[in-house]
C-alpha cells in the first residue's frame, strides 16, 4: 500500500541557509510516527474444500435431473448474476428494492459523512485564519495596577486576525487523516455489502416464495385426489365391500394434507411481506412480482474465485481490512503524542475607544512566533494510550482474520451444498419418474378393468407427494447457487464506478 508522505530529499551539506532548510523540510516532511499500514496477506491455500472433496475440484460437475453445474475456477461472476436465472420478473424485483431500499441508503449516507470528515480532516494541513471584532463598555480599576488614579468608563473597540498553522513534525495529524481515509474504505465497504445482502435477500426470498406457491399448488391437487379417494372409500364402506378403517385412514391423510395449505400460505405471505419491505415499502403498497419456479433456468457456469482472490473480492473482507489499517494508523496517532508539538502563530490588530480610530497606529499591535508543547508529566497516561492502540490493532488483525475464516467456510459451505443438492435433487427426480411411471401403469390397468379406481387414486397421491419432494429439492438448488454466488461476493467491483477511489483518497 502506498504510503500517504513523501520522503524528503536530502541536502547536500553546504551554508547555514540550506542547513535551515533541510530543517524546515524535516518539520514540514517528516516521517509519520508509528507503523506504516500493509495489508495482510491472503491465506496460503489453493482450495476451499479437502483434496479428497468432490466440491471445488478444478473439473467438479454436479449433474442432477440431466441439468449440470460446472464449476469454473479463476473466472469472475457479473455484476449482475441474478439475470444468470433467465427471469423478468426476478430482475424487476431486484431493482425495485435497489431504487428504494432504506438499509442501502442508510450505508449510502454514512458513506458520504465518512467522506465529509475526511475532506475536514485534511484542513488541518493549512493554516487557521481568524478574524475578530469586538465592541465593549467597561470600568478599569488602576489599583489593580498599582496606579492609584481615579478609576473611568469607557469604550473599547477591537480588530484583529489571528494566523496559526500547527507543524505535524511527528505525523499525528497525518495519521489521523489516513484514519479518516481508512474509515471512508470501510464505510464504502459497508455499502457494498449491504448492496450484496440486499440482493441475495431478494433473489433468495423470491425463490422461496416461487416454491412456496409451487407447492401450494401440487398439494391441492393431491387433496383433490384424497378427497377424491375418500369419497370412494366411505360408498365401499357403505356398500360393506371395504371396512371403515380404510375411511379413517384416507381422512388422516386428507387431514394431514389441508393442514399443509395455511402453513405454505403463511411462508408464502411473509416471503411476500418481506420482499416489499426490502423495496422500502409496506406490505399494503406494493405486491412483488410473481415468479413461477419452473421459468427459472439454472445457471450452468459456476464462476469461482481463486482463494487468493478472495480477500479482495469480499466486501466484508474488505471493511475488516480497513478497519485493521484504522486501527494502524491509531497506533501513529497515539505514538506521536509522546512527543513534543510545534505550531507557529501570528496575531495583528488594533485598538482604539471609538470606533473611527481603529486604523491609527497608537492602537495597533502584533505578535508572531513559534510555539512548544513538551508532554513532560501525565502519569504514563499517553504511555497506556499508546499500549492501548497497539492492543486495538491486535483485536482488529484477529477480527480481519475471523472474517476471511469465515468467508472461506461459507464458500466451502456453498459448493459441497450444490454437491448434496444434486445427488438429492437427482434421486427426487428418480422417485417422481418411478412414482408418474406407476400411476401411468395403474390408469392403464384401471382402463382395462384389472384394478379397482381406489388403487389409481392411491397412485396419484404418491405421485404428488414425489412432486413436492421434487420442488423443494429444486428451489433448494437454485438457493445454494444463489449462497455461493454470494460467498464469492458476487459481482459488485464489475458495477461500481469508484472501486478505486478510496486509494485515491488516501493519497491526497
């Protein structure tokens, strides 16, 4: 990381005047106390998973149902991955809670106070000019002089302007500015990975709330087939050619399956709430698009960042390393207040008892100079200051570090989940083909008089019990692409226009 001083150039020796000068410059120049902020190196590993995991293999496939997902080490994911799930209605969700989601704004605004004090913290590199006035009536009492004269009221008129510019020598004031640049990078970080969350919560809960409705839909017609079935159980149990325990049975089943409906409902309803207020709205002004989960395509190319990219892709990987060089440049700060400060100071202006005379010379008066602040006595309290920021800087390195475990865990979390979700998805697929293929042989049989009716509707509500197995391992599928997508940091940096400027900043 570039460092924000630049070194000062040494003089050769020669006369008093370039002697002064090379001392000017080293108060005006010199080196910043304490460390100079480097960033941590990513971890020394080349895979996110065991060599012995089928997950994250350079070749790794994940085939389910005759859809494949292949993984592509070293490629980067667009900006806009959720357009990879081929759906209108999906995007238009995604940007209606992009135009008016408040967290994101919430991030977008501290983002712009963190650049605000970052522009005022760079004030302290010019000087400080003051202008004052003043108009006053007071008494005097030249006893408290020593004069014993008749005391007297007048008026008293004051111009001044004071110049004062406080010499950085030891860089505390230069810490403290790239402190302020530190906390520009985190809370532009902050906002990316609130644009990141916001995104994975809308493409998530609109998946949920496709497979929610999807299932909805599969388990009233498989209610349509139990009742069905229990009204032909209850006229054989009439006719006496089937016991009544059949009845009670199918009814158990029946029951189970209405009970099904509300609870699908409710999830479907709070999918729904929850998608209107991410777009900043309440739930009575805004109804989300409807999504059908089978108008999804799922995304074939598993774009996957190389470990060591990651730390670098990752926003909240990021704001912990601003953080950390934070907590670096507070160790600066608090080493360059064990030393002295200088500051030079000139103040020139006038007096005078009316106010037309303040021009005259008699009034007039000025000082300039430098001044010294030697920190000899305060009880080892900048000591301690300074023990204390070294101590914060640990915490934030250990922080920094937690956080990349962790985004290195999610990853891994992520590819192993689509493993499992296509060895699932593919044996629910076998269940619903055997489960279709019997009632096809049954209807057939049924149609030639082999089998009763009663068998046939047996078959159908098997069918449709596979059928939502089905889809719940499908939307589960299209979630765990969308929790790698995320672990990778999706695609912000391909988006954002000022990925760079927080360099820039810190380098003013």
């Amino acid at each position: 990381m570039s460092r924000i001083f630049r070194a000062t150039p040494k003089l050769p020796p020669g006369s008093v005047r370039q002697r002064l000068g090379a001392i000017a410059l080293l108060l005006l120049g010199g080196c910043a106390a304490g460390p100079d902020f480097v960033g941590p190196a990513p971890p020394a590993v080349e895979r996110y998973t065991p060599a012995n995991a089928a997950a994250g293999q350079s070749s790794a496939t994940f085939t389910a149902d005759g859809q494949s997902q292949e993984v592509e080490p070293g490629r980067r994911l667009a900006a806009d991955w959720w357009r990879l799930f081929g759906s209108a209605e999906l995007d238009s969700a995604v940007q209606q809670a992009m135009a008016g989601n408040v967290t994101l704004e919430s991030a977008r605004a501290s983002l712009r106070q963190s650049r605000e004090n970052l522009q005022a913290g760079y004030g302290v590199f010019y000087p400080t000019i003051d202008l004052g006035f003043s108009a006053v009536r007071q008494r005097t009492s030249p006893l408290r002089f020593g004069v014993n004269t008749a005391s007297g009221v007048f008026n008293l008129f004051t111009l001044s302007t004071a110049i004062s510019y406080a010499l950085d020598v030891f860089g505390g004031e230069r810490r403290t500015v790239e402190a302020l640049g530190a906390q520009v990078d985190y809370q532009r970080y902050t906002a990316r990975a609130a644009y990141l969350a916001l995104s994975g919560n809308v493409v998530n809960t609109t998946i949920a709330r496709a497979a929610y409705q999807a299932q909805i839909q599969a388990t009233e017609e498989l209610i349509a087939r139990q009742q069905e079935q229990l009204d032909i159980a209850k006229t054989q149990a009439s006719a006496g050619t089937a016991s009544y325990a059949s009845v009670l049975s199918i009814q158990s089943q029946l029951a189970a399956s209405q009970a099904t409906v509300p609870a699908l409902r409710q999830k479907s309803d709070q999918a729904e709430h929850l998608l209107a207020t991410l777009a900043g709205r309440t739930p009575a002004e805004s109804r989300p698009p409807e999504v059908d989960l089978a108008s999804l395509a799922l995304p074939r190319q598993l774009p996957l960042a190389l470990p060591s990219d990651l730390v670098r892709l990752r926003p909240d990987i990021l704001a912990a390393e601003a953080q950390l060089h934070a907590a670096s440049a507070g160790i600066g700060i608090a080493t360059a207040a064990l030393f002295p400060s200088f500051s030079l100071s000139g103040t020139y202006g006038s007096n005078s008892t009316t106010f037309g005379d303040l021009g005259n010379s008699g009034g007039k008066f000025w000082s300039v100079g430098p001044s010294v602040d030697f920190p000899l006595f305060q009880g080892g309290a900048s000591w301690h200051r300074k023990q204390a920021a070294i101590e914060a800087y640990r915490k934030s390195l250990a922080d920094y570090r937690q956080v990349v475990l962790n985004a290195f865990a999610q990853v891994a979390d992520a590819l192993t989940a689509l493993e499992h979700d296509a060895q699932s998805l593919d044996a629910q697929a076998q269940a619903l083909r055997s489960a279709e293929q019997g009632l096809s042989l049954l209807e057939a049989n049924y149609r030639a008089g082999l089998v009763g009716y009663l068998q046939v509707l047996v078959a159908d509500a098997q069918f449709h019990q596979a059928k939502i197995n089905y889809l719940q391992a499908s939307a589960q599928r299209y979630q765990d692409t969308t929790a790698l997508f995320l672990a990778l940091g999706s695609g912000w940096w391909n988006q954002e226009s000022d990925a760079g400027s927080g360099q820039q900043e810190r380098r003013r």
